[in-house]
C-alpha cells in the first residue's frame, strides 16, 4: 500500500510504502537507504514522532507496574516524560540513585527494577510533576 500527500498538500512525494516503512522526508528513500543526511533526517523524524506524541498527552506523567517479559520479575515504569534527551538521562539517574536501584530508560519510558511507586510518585511531585499511580 502506498500514500501520498493530497495536492493541497503541497504535492505527490511518497509518504508511508508497506514495502519500505519509514520514507525520508528529504530525498523520498526509504529510512534505511537515506544518505541525504545520514543520522539528522533519522534524528529530525524522531524528534517529529516525539513532538506528535507530547502534544496528544494529557500532561500527567504516569508511575505504574510492569512485568511482561522480565520472567516474572516487577519493574517500576514511568510514562509520560516529556524532557530533553539530557534531562530524561539526568531524570533517570536522579530516580535510580534515590529508589537505590538499577534502571533503564527505553523509547522514553523510564524503568526501575522493583516496586517502588511510592517512592518515585513522591519524588516526581517534588519536582513539580503532575503524577498518576498506574496499575
């Protein structure tokens, strides 16, 4: 399946192909294939996905409970986080060190290992976040 922009639009270039997934919005190939810009049209197609995604938030961060496929083991997420790539690692670090446990931060959900939504809903209000217990 192929889709391309209305006329209104400003054209007929190649927007989404079933065969090719991702196309760059510079040179029409697919993502993979792009050499017109190398990682920056890669960074700028992610940096839109991001801003698309904060602006359909709500602007509550949420703190839930995961397990799914971690053979059982209770993982502490955080969805909802809308910062800087610099500030959600310096976010992260910040969270681990007062949970005293490891983390990770994974396409902009931030996980820390154990249950500790207690913890991590007190220290996000803290720093005047707007915070949900999920799950």
């Amino acid at each position: 399946m192929v889709r391309s922009m209305g006329r209104e639009s400003g054209g007929d270039r190649l927007v989404y192909s079933s065969e090719q997934g991702r196309v760059c919005p510079e040179c029409g190939r697919s993502e993979s294939r792009c050499r017109c810009r190398g990682k920056s049209a890669r960074a700028r197609i992610q940096a839109r996905e991001a801003t698309a995604a904060r602006e359909s938030s709500d602007g509550i961060v949420r703190v839930g409970r995961s397990t799914k496929g971690r053979r059982g083991k209770i993982v502490s997420t955080i969805t909802g986080v809308f910062l800087d790539d610099d500030e959600m690692d310096e976010l992260t670090g910040a969270l681990k060190r007062r949970c005293g446990t490891g983390g990770a931060l994974k396409d902009g959900v931030i996980e820390i290992q154990g249950d500790h939504r207690d913890t991590l809903v007190e220290e996000l209000e803290k720093r005047g976040f707007k915070v949900k217990r999920a799950g």
